[in-house]
C-alpha cells in the first residue's frame, strides 16, 4: 500500500531527501495553473477534513471571498488534543516539509498571505523540529518572499507557527481563531463563518495538519489518483491512531474503509491475552462508543461508521477489553470535558458538572438506577443547545454509554423501587424508597 | 519583585510581534518568553508584558488564568505531569500517579520543599499510543513502568 502522508522514506524530514523525492514539483505544478483549478481539483479528490468533522476541503475553500480587499489567512489545525489522537505530531516530526508545501499550494489557491500553524503548547519537541523546517524553507527560498523568484510566480505567503497553552477548547476552529488573536479561547458564535468573517475579521480557512499534508500529492499526482484510493465518499488514507488494549499501539497510514476488526486484530495485533473487547471508541474520546458485538463489518470512513451509530472524528481508536470498568472510563471523559468547557454556555458548563457529580455519586455506591436516566437526559439536553460543538462531545460518551451498555451500568447503581406507600400529607401520591432503605421485619 | 524583560528577550518578543497585524497577538509568546525568564506570572510581569506590548493588563491577566500551561506560582525545578486521561488510565496511567504522589510525598500542583519537584495531573498530552505517559518540563517520556519511572526520577539530580 502506497503511504500518502507518511511515505516510507527514511531521513524525509531532511530537505535533501525531501527534494530528491519530488519535494516542492507540487507547488511548482500548482503556480502554472489558476488558485480556482486548485481548488476544483482539491475538490474532485473527494479530501475530507481529517480534524474530525470530515467536511469537504475544496468546498471550505470555495467559500472564501474572490473579491476582497481584506487580508485572507489560512489556519492549519495542529492543536491534537482529543484524548485518543496522536497522529499530527507524526507529520511535524517525519514529514514536515510536505506540511510546508501543503501550506503554500492551499495560500495560493484562497489568495491568504499568511499562515499560523497552531500547535500545541505541550508539543515542544514537535514545535522545534516544525521550526526548524520551516526556518530551512526560508533558507532555501520555498517560503516567504524568495519565492518569487524560487518558483518565478508573483506570489509569496509566510507561514508561522502558533503555540498554544493547554486548553483543549483551542482545537475549535472560532477558539483557535481567537487564540492567535491573543484573547481567552472562547468559541465564537457562528454565523459568521470563518471564510467571512475569521482571523481579525478577515476571511479565513482552518484545516487540520494531515489534511493539509495531502494536497501536494493530490496536486502532483491528480485528483483521479487520489479520488480512487480507500472508501470512494471518503477518498485517500487515514493516519490511523490506535491505544488503549492492543498489543502494537500507533500510529498507521492505511486506505480509508479499512475494517474496524482489521485494524485492531490484524495491524495492531489483536488484544493482550486475548481478551474479548467490550468497548470501543473509533474517533477519539467525543464519538459514541460502539459494543465488542457491533464491531464485525464497520469500516473506518466517515459514512460506514456513521451507519453503524458512530463517527470517524479524529481517526483516534480506543480499544477496551472485556475487563474494563466503563464506569470509571465514562467519569474520567467526562472529567475531562467539565475541566475543558470553557463556560460560555449553560447547558455546556453546568452540564458537564451535574454529569460528573453524578458520575461520582455512582462511583461511591450511591447511585440509583434513575440516576442512569437523569444522566441521559442531561446529555440530551446539552446536544445541539450549545455554541460549540465541545457540548456534543461531552454529551455523546454519556448518552451513547449508558445506551448502549446499560446492563453493565445497571451494575453500578442500586435498583429503584416504586412502592405504593401512601404520603401522609398527600395521600394520592407515591413516595419513592430505594431499597436500602426499606427494613424487613421477620 | 519587579520584573523586567532582558535585552535578548525584547529582542525576541519583537521579532513574535511582527508575525501578528496586531500587538494583542504577541501576548501569548510574551507570557512564555516571561515566563521563562521568571519562572512564573506575577502581577508585575504581567504589567511589564502589558506595558512592553501596549496593551491593557486586564487583557494579559485573563490570558494568564486562560491557559493551563502559564503559571501564576512557582513550580519545581522538575514539573511533572502525568497524564491520567482514558488512554493512559487503560495502561497504568493512574498507578504512575499514584506512585509519583507517594514516592515525592505532595499531591496535584505542590511542590516539593526543597524545590524540586513539582507535579501536574494533566489530560491528553497526545501520546496515547505510547501510554502510560509522563512529561518533565518539555520532554516527553513513553511505554512507562514503575521501574522506570523510579529511574527517571532517582537520575534528576
Ligand atoms: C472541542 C473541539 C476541539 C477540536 N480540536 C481539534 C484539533 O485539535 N485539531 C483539529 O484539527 N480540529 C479540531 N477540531 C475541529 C475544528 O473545529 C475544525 O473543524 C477543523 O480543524 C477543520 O479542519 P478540517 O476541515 O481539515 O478537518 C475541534 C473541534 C471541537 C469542537
Ligand atoms: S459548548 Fe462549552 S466549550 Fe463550547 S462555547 Fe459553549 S461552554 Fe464553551
Ligand atoms: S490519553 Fe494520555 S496521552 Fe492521550
């Protein structure tokens, strides 16, 4: 299988190797035709996002501005902090100057002068070796103002890179936006979407670092090339990252559609000790977890898994096996996405918190089964009433959780018992007892 | 304790500056570039970022208490973070806690009193596949056991 993104080429991350492998042909391909033909061929590639919600690439693009007099900006999505995905930090690492060329080709073809590479505060490893290439670029003239005359086009983009500061909310497209900016993370309310009003009010694309990483070839080789690879909706390879239960956790490159039970018995070497597999989440911490009997014959594109009541998301893969306590893996999500929220929006930041408190009341033995309801309901109504969708993902785990594995929580919480005994004050109504409660005399 | 900038990093902060049509951007490099010359955020460094950028302090200080990575008290000269989220908890990542908390004696965000050690319950840090997890100050430490972590920590000096 040919790699798109992360081509099987030792030392790529040296701009020698990198040329001698066809490095910047793209670029040079794509500034002898029209910023609207690379974009009508990004689109025919069929390119989703790979930043989660698989949205179609050439059309975020056609959505910016021709006739603009304002400055236009690309932001390229490299904060990677959905629990579950680790597959970005590969391309800062084994491929960045096809990130860079991805970069420049996607400047050109939305007319954006400047580039802000988000990435991750944490990532400082990646961070360095991402500058380093990027200062190499400059050296040798593929960024910045050298271009001109590297590529003999009137057209030249800088490319730089934004470090983030641990907040999870600054993956979000409008948070992101706001944190070059240098405000608090908050997500904006949308309409207005990016392309009209973004960066500075200016008309503005994001897309994700794999995302990016794939025009060059797309531009190089053709979209014909690209559109037949994988699952024919949801075109080309995913860099797969898989944790949690499995013998070989990673990372790997593999057509879309793949087999969900390919991919963890036969690439990422099947669970230790053979355990069963009771849980598993196939985009990263926010997608609805599937059952270990829902698995046989979902395939990992964004279409297959939706018909099978998940989403590809980040591509993220958290495999759990038959011992593991969904209990607490549900609380210390949901943990997560109380800490995360960044309380703009009620639903959201009450929400998580009622979510956990209950969580915990389960935990420490004191749930009842009409707890497992109460948490249904909460998530259901913060799905959909929230400004970002960090509402959605904070909901889903809990909603689809509790759904689909409610015997195993059924487990965790006390059975709840109506007994019609009449209220002295109200006779007509019923007063609920949970069983611990009721004292049986002999 | 007042607080500022040094030659070299004006000089850098300059340089951050001019990536950004506006100076309000710079906040974020500048509260890492202080920090690293303070170690932390106090109120003065944050009216020197505030004057050096010509911004309002208010603007610097609701960035400060934004983001998880600036800290507005000191920390070890080791900080570590280990991270618990699911990944890692399938793989140990809460009995890596645990043991750092009880072999260095202090629990989420102390430090220790001979200055040291610091330590930080953190979310994904984007290494799930390479779990248990932990980071000491920028570096990343992966496929972790206790034994292990004991000889990272017994080789700090
Ligand atoms: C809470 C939240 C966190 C997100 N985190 C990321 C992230 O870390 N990286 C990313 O590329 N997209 C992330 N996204 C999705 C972005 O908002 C956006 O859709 C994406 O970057 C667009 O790029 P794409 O079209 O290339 O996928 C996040 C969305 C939400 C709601
Ligand atoms: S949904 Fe949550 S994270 Fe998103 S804007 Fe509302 S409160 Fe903030
Ligand atoms: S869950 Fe620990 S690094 Fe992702």
């Amino acid at each position: 299988m040919e790699r798109i993104v992360l081509p099987e080429i030792p030392n790529l991350n040296q701009i020698d190797v990198y040329l001698k492998n066809g490095g910047f042909e793209a670029a040079k391909k794509a500034f002898s035709q029209t910023p609207d033909d690379i974009i009508e061929q990004v689109k025919k590639s069929g390119l989703r996002g790979r930043g989660g919600a698989a949205f179609l690439t050439g059309l975020k693009w056609s959505f910016m501005p021709k006739t603009t007099d304002m400055p236009k900006y690309l932001c390229i999505n490299g904060d990677e902090s959905e629990p579950g995905s680790f597959k970005d930090r590969q391309i800062f690492e084994y491929n960045p100057f096809q990130l860079i060329e991805g970069a420049i080709i996607t400047c050109y073809a939305i007319g954006a002068k400047i580039a802000y590479l988000y990435i991750r505060g944490e990532y400082h490893k990646w961070i360095k070796l991402m500058q380093q290439a990027i200062d190499t670029a400059y050296e040798k003239g593929f960024l910045g103002e050298k271009m001109k005359s590297t590529f003999g086009v009137d057209f030249y983009c800088d490319l730089y890179i934004h470090k983030g500061a641990g907040a999870y909310i600054c993956g979000e497209e409008s948070s992101l936006m706001n944190s070059i900016e240098g405000k608090r993370g908050y997500p904006r309310v949308k309409p207005p979407f990016p392309a009209q009003k973004g960066l500075w009010g200016c008309p503005t694309t994001i897309n994700n670092v794999e995302t990016i990483t794939n025009v060059p070839p797309i531009i190089l080789k053709g979209w014909e090339w690209f559109s037949k690879i994988g699952a024919p909706k949801h075109p080309g390879t995913l860099l797969f990252g898989i944790s949690g239960h499995v013998n070989k956790p990673g990372v790997y490159e593999l057509p879309t559609g793949i087999l969900l039970t390919e991919l963890i018995y036969d690439v990422a070497g099947g669970v230790p000790g053979n355990k069963k597999i009771k849980c598993v989440i196939p985009g990263g911490s926010s997608m609805p977890p599937l059952r270990g009997d829902q698995l046989e014959g979902v395939r990992m594109d964004a279409e297959s898994l939706r018909a099978a009541g998940s989403a590809i998301g980040t591509g993220g893969v958290i495999v759990m096996d038959e011992d593991t306590n969904l209990l607490k893996v549900l609380l210390r999500i949901t943990h997560f996405y109380h800490h995360e929220s960044c309380g703009q929006c009620t639903p959201c930041r009450e929400g998580t918190g009622w979510m956990e408190k209950i969580l915990k009341r389960i935990e420490q033995g004191n749930g009842t089964s009409k707890d497992l309801d109460l948490l249904v309901s909460v998530a259901q109504n913060i799905e959909g009433n929230t400004i970002c969708a960090l509402g959605d993902a904070a909901a889903w785990p809990v909603k689809f959780m509790i759904q689909r594995f409610r015997d195993e929580f059924e487990k965790y919480v006390k059975p709840q018992v109506v007994l019609p005994v009449p209220n002295k004050v109200h006779s007509m109504r019923f007063t609920k007892i949970s069983l611990d409660n009721i004292v049986l005399k002999s | 304790m007042s607080f500022k900038f040094t030659e070299e990093n004006l000089k850098r902060l300059e340089n951050e500056r001019k990536k950004y049509p506006e100076s309000l951007a710079a906040v974020m490099p500048a509260i890492y570039i202080a920090q690293e010359q303070n170690g932390y955020i106090t109120n003065e460094v944050m009216t020197e970022i505030a004057d050096v950028l010509g911004i309002d302090k208010v603007d610097v200080l609701g960035v400060v208490t934004f983001y998880t990575m600036f800290h507005t008290k000191p920390v070890g000269k080791y900080h570590i973070q280990v991270c618990t989220n699911v990944s890692c908890m399938l793989r140990g990542g809460y009995e890596i806690w645990e043991y750092i908390k009880s072999k260095l004696g202090i629990d989420n965000m102390e430090v220790t009193p001979d200055g040291k050690f610091s330590i930080e319950e953190v979310e994904c840090m984007g290494a799930c596949g390479y779990a248990p997890m932990i980071a000491i100050n920028e570096d990343y430490y992966e496929n972790l056991t206790k034994e292990k972590v004991e000889e990272i920590l017994n080789s700090l000096k």
